[in-house]
C-alpha cells in the first residue's frame, strides 16, 4: 500500500534536460496518496519558466557557475557558496522532506549535500539521491554520488562510474524519465517528408548554421520540391538568421524561436536533426523517431558525443560531428533517408529498444521505500 503525505524535493536545473526529468518524477511521484512535491533551483535558470508551467512550486538559490567560466565568475561563485548552504538548509529545515532528489546541474549540490549532512546530525529524516543522465557524469554528480543513499544512472555501463562508498548504498539502472506527453508514435507520413531541427531550450547555432548551409543542396533537387517540410526549432538569438535562410530557399517551413508543443512535432517528423543530451535521446527513444545527432562539442568531459554514439554504435540513429561536418554532408544523408523509408523503419525500431518506460516510477518506487 503506497504510504500517504509523502513529501519529495527536486533540486537542480540549469538545461531544459534537467528540469524536464525531474518534473516527470514529480509527476510520477505525485500519484501516490497526498504526496506533495517541492523544486528547488538556480536564480536566472530554465527552472523559473518549466517549473511553473508544469504545476510545481520552485524556490530558488543565487548560484554560479565553476566549469568552463571565467576566473571572475568562479569567484563571484565561491562567494555565493556559504550563503547558498545556508539558504538550502533552511529550506531543508522549513519542508522536511522525505526524499531529495538531484536531476543535475550546479542547484542540485547545495541542497543535496545539505540534505545529507542534517539527515546524518538527525535533524531531518530524508533519503538523498541523484539522477546521472548522461554517460559521463558531470562534475556535481560526481561528487554527490559518494555521500547519497542513491545514484539512479540513465546509460548502461555508468554504474560503474559510482563505486559504492557504504554497505547501504545502492545504484540502479533506471533509464532516464520524460514526460508522459513522449510516447510512442506511429510512423510519420513520408509526405510531406518533414524534418523537426531542434537544438534544447535555447536553441543551436551550430546546428542551425549546418541547416542553413544543407538548404541549397537539398532544394535544388526537383523531385524533393513540395514534399519536404522543415520544423525548425531556433532558440531566441537566432531567429531571423534562420527563418531568412528558409525565406531565401524558398523551403517549406514552420520556424519558430521556441516549440512549447513537442510532442505533437515528434509525432509529425519523419527525421530529427538534434543534440545529444540525455533527455533529447530519452525523448528520442520513447517517440521512436529516427535522427541526425550533432552532439554539442563543448559539453563537459565531451559527454554529449559519449551519449550519441552509444546510439549511433548500435544502429539507432546518425552521428555527425558539428565543426567536421558539412552542409552538404547533411543535405546527402537527408536525401538517403527521404530516398530510404525502410531504413527509417528499420532505425525507429531500433532506437525504441533504449526506450524504458518505468523510469520515472522505478526511481519512485525506490525513493518512497525507505522515506
């Protein structure tokens, strides 16, 4: 019987892959008998607009950042640090939560670690735990996997990267949750052949610049007139640059700076062309969709590549490599999956078998048992 009252704080943010992972425990999480749900995220992240809009109260730590930024910023973090541990326990102090739950994301250590040490003292009772998304784990998690109770890991074989710290520690492979909007989808319709180009809440120039260059190739072959069709996903900065580059074309396009409803975009493509990021591929898988990945090449420890090629390794999508490929590159292995259906058959079925449902209740279930 599922115990009532339950309360779960997620903590972390920072990518649209965090955020949406951690709704969907939440949503899953919120099944159970009174259950309540708590986020926790980073000032002048993408939390502050998908939390609300998925339903959930968020409060929020003024953090930085220490990858990859300037000397002046990871100070200015190293100054913020103190007061964010102070604030995060308070805000563990005030909920009392039964389980913290890290998605990733430098939000996530603060109250994590926080969360451990008052559980430790016996000033709060809260199982702690993080969700490794990617093949590779970031610098947090890293960390955190050697004080929490649990490490749930979304790629075969990155259980190895949390060698166990204590008897009662635990790691599990769960597969990473989406949303329960991402289902599986019935082949899309080759006509219009319609490619859905998306590069994460914020849009990717490299990709963009890669479309933009592929157009010319692709449009200037007649059979390919009138029956292709782009969705093309910008990000902010990049708008008039690309929907310019359609108008020039002369393409079939629907260009827009950001796409709230993805799933009924999934459902219409033939083709993705996307980033790697362990909840793009999540989301890739339980669609079923065949893509083009062009990992971003200045993820940490390169791990957006590590993640595509798990895929690409096995046949379940295309790799291409944004710097070391061209637009005419890309326009050739459009027009080889335009020209080949059944091989797009043949890869949708292949990338649904990275497809694990019970993700999300799987880490629920683990999380509720020793609340």
């Amino acid at each position: 019987m599922a115990r009532k009252g339950l309360k779960l704080l997620v903590a972390g943010g920072g990518t649209g892959g965090h955020v949406l992972a951690g709704v969907a425990v939440a949503d899953a999480w919120k099944k159970q008998p009174d259950a309540s749900v708590l986020f926790v995220g980073a000032h002048g992240g993408i939390e502050e607009k998908l939390v609300p809009r998925a339903g959930y109260e968020l409060q929020l730590l003024k953090l930085g950042s220490l990858n990859r930024v300037s000397l002046a910023k990871r100070l200015r973090t190293l100054v913020l640090l103190p007061l964010s541990l102070v604030k995060s326990c308070q805000i563990l102090l005030r909920e009392k939560p039964d389980a913290v739950l890290g998605v990733g994301g430098y939000a996530s250590g603060p109250i994590v670690l926080c969360a451990r040490v008052l559980s430790a003292l016996g000033l709060i009772r809260a199982k702690t735990a993080i969700l490794e998304q990617n093949s590779v784990p970031g610098m947090t998690n890293r960390l955190l996997g050697r004080v929490v109770d649990t490490v749930f890991c979304a790629f075969p074989g990155t259980e190895g990267n949390f060698p166990k710290q204590a008897a009662k520690q635990a790691v599990f492979l769960t597969g990473n949750p989406v949303r329960s909007a991402m289902r599986r989808f019935a082949p899309a319709s080759a006509d219009p052949f319609t490619v859905f180009i998306f590069g994460g809440s914020q849009g990717a120039a490299g990709i963009n610049t890669l479309v933009i260059n592929a157009l010319p190739f692709l449009l200037s072959r007649q059979d390919l007139k009138g029956r292709l069709h782009f969705i093309h996903q910008t990000g902010e900065n990049d708008f008039e640059r690309v929907r310019a580059a359609h108008e020039k074309a002369g393409s079939s396009a629907r260009v827009e700076k950001f796409i709230h409803d993805m799933a009924d975009c999934y459902e219409k493509a033939s083709l993705l062309i996307c980033r790697s990021g362990s909840s793009t591929l999540s989301e890739v898988a339980a669609v079923g969709r065949a893509s083009i990945l062009v990992p971003f090449p200045f993820a940490s420890d390169n791990h957006q590549e590590m993640n595509a090629r798990t895929f690409s390794d096995r046949e379940a999508a295309f790799l291409m490599l944004q710097g070391t490929s061209s637009g005419e590159e890309l326009a050739r292995r459009i027009r080889e999956c335009f020209d080949n259906p059944e091989m797009l058959r043949q890869m949708e079925g292949l990338v649904a078998g990275f497809y694990r449902p019970d993700a999300a209740q799987d880490i629920v279930q683990e999380l509720s048992r020793h609340a």
